[in-house]
C-alpha cells in the first residue's frame, strides 16, 4: 500500500443509460464468455422495460455528488474520479484521466460490500487490467477495505427497513417475515470466500437493531445454467413457502446492493412482487442504501482510516474489520457466470 493518497476513486459495475446502449454494454460484461442467446435475450428484455436504462449510473452520479460534498465539509480535500468496470465512464478512460491530472496514489471505494469473486477480486483485475493499458504514469490504486460490518453501512439499512416496516399497518407489523436478498453466486465461489458468513452477519445486526429474532436470507438473480449449483433458497421458492406458513406480509430489504441495480427494480419490484400478490402476499421492498447521509459519511471514515493507519477501524459485531489488503489468494474462481449486476 501506498503511505500517502492524493485522490479517491470509485469503483462500480456500470449500466446502459438507452436501447442503443445495451447490446455493447452486455458485450463489456461478458467479455467473449459464450452465453445462450436466450439468455442475453432475457437480460436485454430487463433492461428494454426501462427504456434501456439502468439506474446504477445515475444512483453512481448521487453518491459522488454528495461524497463531494461531505469532503468539502470536512475533509480531507481528495479530488473524486469515478470508474465503470462495464459501462462510461470506462474505468481505463478514468484512470488515463486520473494520469494526466499528475494522480499517483488512489484510493479506490468499491460500490460492493462484500467478499466475492465478482464482488472484489474481479475489481482488482480490472482496475490493474486499466492501469497497465494506461501504462507509464498510471496511479498505484489501492482499495478499501470491505464493510459488510461497518456501522455506517448496517446502520442505514436499518434506517431503510424500518421505514419499510412502517409503512404496513400497525395490527400487521408484528407478523410481517424479515426477508433479507442478495446476488446468488456459484457455490463454487462461495465455499471459497466470505460471502455468505459475511452476509448473515450484516443480516444478524440489522435484524438485531430492528428487535426482530425471526428473519431469512436468501437469494435472487441468478443467471447461471441449470447444471451449476448456485446458492439457495432463491427468493420466489422462499415467498412460496412463506405464503404456506400463511404469512400476509413481507419486508424485503437487498442488502446485497448498496444502489437498485436491474437485479433490484427488475428481479424484486416486478418479478419477486408479482409472484408474491399471486401467492396473496403483500410484499414490500425497503430502499437500498443509495445516498444515505450515513453512509455517505461511512465512505469518509474509511478514506480516513487509511490516511490515518487508524487502529480503531470502525465495525459492528464480533468478526471485526476486514483487512485491508486481500490476500493473492482471496475469492479465486472457475467459470464465470452469465451477465448480472452483483454489486
């Protein structure tokens, strides 16, 4: 790692912001990977239902808005670039910019809380795969820690399902089912990370704050063959047996996203939703985090951490702070899976 810092990067999956855009936009997230063209249909009909759309960007636009602002107000007084692994702003198109403005150490902010192949390893290929195409004078960039744990990330989901929570009546709160989502990966890939430990712990402590002992954690948009085990129980085959216990209402809240990504509008609001009212339950979604003041302040408290080599390292729970540096064998994988947006 590097000892000093002179800018902040941040790191995210990209979206197609019209029809035009979503053809060459799965093109960048495969990568040559041989997908089944129903398959690519079936996506690019997702993102056709918004107009071909995806509200990852404009949601990128907001955090780094007001991440400015945070820093303005409080320091430290780090310039914000901001980089696409899939989508412009090209994560190469940045860091050549990032050059060109004499930036040599980076920080990167990665808009992923957890520990997975396509969660951090793959943004650490891609950001040293930009920085050997920009070449000589290419910025050193190091990423921040995960923060699955992190108040500021923990405490505004609480914020998010408890406004969730409220808007049912009030005879109908105490039985709603606690459902927390998030991407489905390869089992593959999950026996060799973190993820799904560190998934019910953010799940254990929002739960927790929320006073609720009854919760699920399950899964959604999986994208892979039928041959491939990914990680259950997916989030329609829980509402169905949810509905079967004779449930009335459920809160969803994805803590697997920090923005509503396709998976989250798409795969929750329309499908999720409308399987949940044929069941006859009434499902309601709480908000991802987005620009909650909290943890737009979280990003700050991390950026200092590291400034700082801050020892106190903020974190809920009993696993403590993620480490720093991932290790050279941290989250390895196998095949990739078809085209998502897991962040």
């Amino acid at each position: 790692m590097a000892t000093d810092y002179d800018a902040l990067l941040i790191v995210s999956f990209g979206g197609p912001e019209g029809p035009d855009d979503v053809a060459p936009f799965l093109a960048n997230v495969l990568r040559g990977r041989p997908v089944p063209q129903g398959r690519l249909r079936e996506v690019a009909s997702h993102y056709a239902h918004f107009g071909g759309v995806s509200p990852i960007n404009a949601q990128c636009r907001a955090l780094v808005a007001a991440l400015r602002s945070e820093l303005d107000s409080y320091g430290p007084p780090l310039p914000i670039y901001w980089g696409n692994r899939n989508w412009h702003p090209m994560l190469v198109e940045t860091v050549r910019q990032m050059a060109g403005d004499g930036v040599r150490n980076a920080l990167a902010f990665v808009t992923s809380a957890y520990s997975s192949y396509s969660g951090c390893r793959q943004y650490l290929e891609d950001i040293e795969r930009a920085r050997i195409e920009v070449g000589k004078g290419a910025p050193v960039v190091d990423k921040l820690r995960a923060f699955y744990n992190h108040p500021g990330f923990v405490e505004p989901l609480v914020d998010r399902a408890s406004a969730a929570l409220a808007s049912l009546a009030e005879p109908r709160r105490e039985g709603a089912r606690l459902v927390f989502t998030a991407h489905s990966i390869p089992r593959a890939w999950a026996v060799r990370s973190d993820y799904q430990v560190q998934l019910r712990e953010t799940a254990r402590l929002v739960a927790a704050d929320l006073g609720r002992s009854e919760w699920s954690l399950v899964y959604q948009s999986r994208s892979g063959p039928p041959s491939q085990p990914w990680l259950e129980p997916d989030i329609v085959d829980h509402l169905r047996a949810v509905a079967a216990e004779g449930v009335q209402d459920v809160v969803v809240a994805p803590i697997g996203f920090i923005s509503d990504h396709m998976e989250v509008v798409y795969d929750l609001d329309l499908d999720a939703k409308s399987r949940a009212a044929e069941l006859g339950l009434n499902m309601v979604r709480a908000d991802t985090v987005g620009a909650h003041p909290r943890f737009v302040r979280m990003i700050r408290e991390l950026v200092l951490e590291r400034l700082a080599h801050d020892p106190k390292r903020l974190s809920r729970g009993s696993r403590g702070p993620a480490h720093d540096v991932c290790p050279a064998d941290c989250c390895p994988v196998g095949a990739r899976p078809a085209p998502s947006e897991p962040d």
